[in-house]
C-alpha cells in the first residue's frame, strides 16, 4: 500500500539546499532556454523549401547553434518565462516547506 504524504517528506526550499536566489535564478534560466530550444526547433520543421546544403553534419550544427541561441536569448532575460518561474518558485520558497504537500493524503 501507498503511505500519505507527509509534510516530513517534502521538498526543502532552495535556500535549505544551499542553491540560494542565484541557483533558482540560473534554473529558472535554463528552463526558459528549453522552452526557447523547443520553440526554434518547431519552427525550424516547418520547412519552406528544399535545402540545397543539407545533411546531417549541417543539422548537427545548426541545433548547437539554435541551442547557443536560446541560451543567449533566456540570459537577456527578454521573454519574462524565467521571471514568472523565479517569482512562483521564491513564493514556495517563502511560504515553507510544508505547503509542497500540495493537499494529497
């Protein structure tokens, strides 16, 4: 059988763990980059036309790049998704560890 979720199991807050604002601030980041590498690899299927240079070695390439990108892109901060992650995560953050429990029992 399944035991209850207590709250002697949840998750410790950033700071606990020794990550602090900077570690969630580089987290929130790096998930902003996923989204934005899933972003630009969408719009790289839609195809327009044949490409006349393509191979697997230019593909390869052109995801590194596409992942250089949208690191550079998440660091400047422009898109706000790693602004809302930061600001949801300090929420839990500061509430305690208690309410991680999320209700199930």
């Amino acid at each position: 059988m399944t035991s209850p979720i207590s709250s002697s199991t949840a998750i410790p807050a950033p700071t606990a763990a020794g990550g602090g604002g900077d570690g969630l601030r580089k987290a929130a980041e790096a998930f902003e980059a996923v989204i934005l590498r899933q972003l630009m690899a969408s719009m790289r299927q839609a195809k327009l036309g044949d490409d006349i240079f393509g191979s697997s070695a230019t593909d390869n390439f052109r995801e590194m790049a596409d992942a250089k990108t949208a690191d550079s892109i998440a660091a400047m901060r422009q898109f706000g998704i790693a602004d809302m992650v930061e600001r949801q995560f300090k929420g839990i953050a500061a509430s305690g560890p208690t309410s991680l429990g999320g209700g199930v029992q």
